[in-house]
C-alpha cells in the first residue's frame, strides 16, 4: 500500500473510532435522564432527606429538647402535610396568586397552632415548607 494513503486512513479511522466512542458515551450518560431514571433519583432523595431529618429529631431527643412522643408526632404531621400537600396541588393551580397565598398563610398558622398544642417550638418543624435556614416556615 502506497505511504500517502496511509496517513489519511489513519486520520479517518481515528475519527470514526473517536466518534463511535463519544456515542457510546453520550448514550450511557443520557440513559439516566429518562423519566424512571428521574423519579427513581427523587425518592432515593425523599429517602434521604427524611432519614437525615429522623436523624436531627433522635439528637434532639438526646439533646433533651423534644421527647419520642413529640419526634413520633412532628414525622406524623409531616406525612399528613406531604399527603394534603398532594391533592391541594391541583385546587392551587386554579387559585388566583392572592388565593395561593391566603391557602399558604392558613396552613401555617394551623401548623404553627398544632405545634403550640403540642408543645412543640417550631423551629424543629421541616415539613418541605420550611426553610432549612433558621426553622422558619417560607410560604
């Protein structure tokens, strides 16, 4: 074989062997982008969240700040609130942006009254509406 075609065939089959690598690894990347991938990833999240969030409340049991009764009922509360939160998403689509807010507003002044009643100081509420910044509730 003639020397002056050896370099361009070389050329040409580096770049198809390039090309079919980067597919190969453009496809093995976008496979985690389907809709499974995503909905499998956002309740390992969800998990992770709560288990790290249980494991604030333990330390706080240790801390002497909350009692198990109270750790028990802030984690019922939030998996009423996560539930409620569920079906009033299509009743907040079709509110006005005052409606929404006014919603909001009474949310949290029923969580903030179920905490009192509980005993509970409500900066060691996170029910998804809390900020993680200081306990403060954002609405």
């Amino acid at each position: 074989m003639n020397k002056k075609l050896y370099v361009p065939a070389l050329v040409i089959m580096l770049i198809a062997l390039t090309t079919i690598g980067v597919s190969a690894a453009y496809a093995q990347d976008t496979s985690a982008a389907t809709p499974q991938a995503s909905l499998i990833q956002k309740h390992e999240n969800q998990a992770a969240n709560t288990a790290r969030f249980e494991e604030k409340l333990t330390q706080l049991i240790a801390d002497g700040k909350i009692t198990e009764t109270q750790k028990l009922a802030i984690i019922n509360k939030g998996k009423e609130l996560q539930t409620k939160r569920g079906a009033d998403r299509l009743a907040m689509q079709n509110m006005t942006p005052q409606q929404r807010k006014d919603a909001r507003q009474k949310q949290k002044t029923e969580v903030e009254q179920w905490a009192k009643e509980n005993n509970i100081d409500i900066k060691y509420l996170k029910f998804g509406f809390m900020s993680g910044r200081k306990g403060h509730m954002h609405f």
